[in-house]
C-alpha cells in the first residue's frame, strides 16, 4: 500500500509538472496536446494486449467509438449525466470485448488480426447505416463535458486520465497478471503446459484495453462536440499501432512517448494530407529493422553512452585506464 501511495505522488507530481502548458501555448497547441493525451490512454491499453501478451487486436479503436456513441445517444435520448454515460459506454466496451474476446481468442496471428478487423468494420458500416439514430456521416453532436469548446479544461481532464492509465497500467505489468501475459506473449503451449489458463487470461487483457479505449473515447466525445464513422476507419487502428512500435512495443513508456510524438509529428504534417500515412508507414519500417526498442530504447541508449563518458561513471573510468594502459 506505501508503494502505491508513492506512485499516486509521483502522478500527481508529474501532473503539476506539466499542469504550466496551457498557459504558455495557444489554444490550437494545447488542444494539439490534449489530442495527444487521448491517444496516450489508447496506446497503452493497446500495449498492455499486443506488447504484453501478443494479441494482435485490431479493433481497438473501435471500443473507443463504441464508447462514445453510447454516452452520446444516452444523454441526448435520456438526459443522464454525461459521466454516467461515460460509465455505461465502458460497460457496454466490457461486454463486447468478454463476447469478442470469447469468440476470436482462441484463433492464433494472422486469424485474430483479422477476426477484429472484420468486427470493427462491421460497427463502423452500422454506425454508417443507421443514419436515424447516429446521423451517419453527417455527424451526431454531443453536449460538451465543461459547456466550452475550449481545450484548457480538456488538457487538465486527459492529463488526469492519461496518468490514471499509466498507473493502472503500472499496477498491471507490476502484478502476478503479467507474469501469466507475459508467458503467453513468449510461448503459449508452454504457459499452457505449466498450467496457465491462457485463454482466461489473454481475455482479461481484451477487455482491459476495450475498457481503457471506451472510456478515453467518451470523454473525447464530449469533448470535440461532433461525432461520425470517420476516426472508426482503419487508418485510425494505423495510428495508434505505429504510436505503439515508434514509442517502443512492450515497454511501459513507450507507448506514452510514442502517443505524443506521432501525433504532434501529425499535426507537423498536416499540410502533406494522406502522405502523412506513407511516412508513418516509412518510419514503422525503419524503427522495427534499425532499432526495435523505438523511441524509448533509443533514449536509453543514449543516456547509457552518456553515463560512460562521464568521468565519475565506473564505466567511464574503467574505458579511459583501458586507454591510458594500452599507450606506450
């Protein structure tokens, strides 16, 4: 309990950390930011599944949506609360990702990737269809969460929820939970011959990134004020999967840096339209054959080459003797 109260601190230190941006930035960079937390929440649910225990969903996003259609319909059709749709957008998240999970967990690879592809296009065509009660493509506004499309609000409330996933995420790959994700990630006939329940466990691991997109995309809902089928779209699932390998796949920071790098890269790039993809694309290549680790391995390399030129590192010291030794 001492350990989580002083990870809670940290979280909150990190918050007052960054808390000054809004204020030194204009309204479009902090809500560029803001942007750039949510996707921080999608990317590290998506890592805890496919970084953590090797299933390869591609139908994140679409929880994301799913949670943001429902809280929208349940507040414009029965005036509850905005958060109370948030909280039943997850719930409805929870069961699809039990049902999902059920169903295609059991298929290995290529048949996963595919079996989610094919249920994410299948909600955004009826999202499409259903022109009476989502609106289609014409868009389904929503109430907005702070009564103010201003983003500074929104960049303290996805600061908070950004970091309450870290921790969540923390807590999770610091738990007898990932001891069982991991086995399953590096080989699982192994785990299932040790007696790991691999298929409960890669389902608790579905439905814990459903719940972390569903709820990230509620409070996203509510915040741009207009939704339609178009973030359900693939290129959405692109972005958060190459988010995930730039940042580095299967570390705890990764994800988070690679969120905010590729999206405020994106925004960088706008002028450039679709070609953006290609570059991402190009950029997915050169990380996974030049340097896997990502972002956050590349920073760690460099702070390790740092520490052993430094003249009070024992690496350092032992570098130059080696030198000093070997000059006549």
């Amino acid at each position: 309990m001492e350990a989580f109260a002083r990870r809670v601190g940290w979280c909150l230190l990190a918050y007052a950390a960054v808390a000054w941006v809004p204020w030194v930035t204009t309204e479009y960079h902090t809500h560029v930011f803001t942007i750039s937390l949510y996707y921080v929440v999608l990317a590290v649910g998506w890592n805890l599944l496919a970084g953590y225990t090797g299933q390869f969903s591609l139908a994140h996003h679409t929880f994301a949506g799913v949670g943001a259609y429902t809280s929208a319909l349940l507040v414009q059709h029965t005036r509850l609360p905005m958060l109370v749709g948030i909280v039943a957008g997850a719930g409805l998240a929870t069961g699809l990702g039990y049902v999902l999970g059920s169903l295609c967990l059991r298929m290995r690879a290529i048949y996963l990737a595919l079996a989610t592809w094919a249920f994410a296009e299948s909600i955004r065509l009826l999202v499409t269809v259903e022109y009476q009660v989502t609106r289609g493509d014409l868009g389904l506004r929503t109430s907005l969460l702070f009564g103010t499309p201003r983003a500074t609000p929104y960049y303290y409330l996805f600061l908070g929820l950004a970091l309450a996933a870290a921790l969540a995420a923390w807590e999770i790959v610091h738990s007898r939970v990932a001891v069982f994700m991991r086995a399953i990630r590096d080989d699982e006939e192994a785990a299932a011959a040790m007696g790991v329940d691999t298929f409960k466990w890669k389902r608790v691991a579905f439905v814990v990134s459903a719940v972390f997109a569903a709820v990230a995309g509620g409070f996203q809902g509510h915040y741009i004020g207009l939704l339609s089928p178009a973030p359900m779209k693939f290129n959405e699932m692109a972005t958060i999967v190459i988010m995930v390998i730039v940042g580095g796949l299967r570390t705890f920071f990764g994800p988070i840096l690679g969120a905010v790098f590729i999206e405020v890269l994106s925004e960088l790039l706008r002028g450039w339209g679709e070609i953006r993809m290609v570059l991402f694309a190009l950029l997915v290549i050169a990380v996974a054959r030049l340097y896997p680790g990502g972002l956050v391995g590349m920073l760690g390399l460099a702070v390790q080459t740092v520490r052993s030129r430094s003249p009070k590192s024992p690496v350092g010291r032992s570098t130059r003797s080696a030198m000093r030794s070997t000059k006549p």
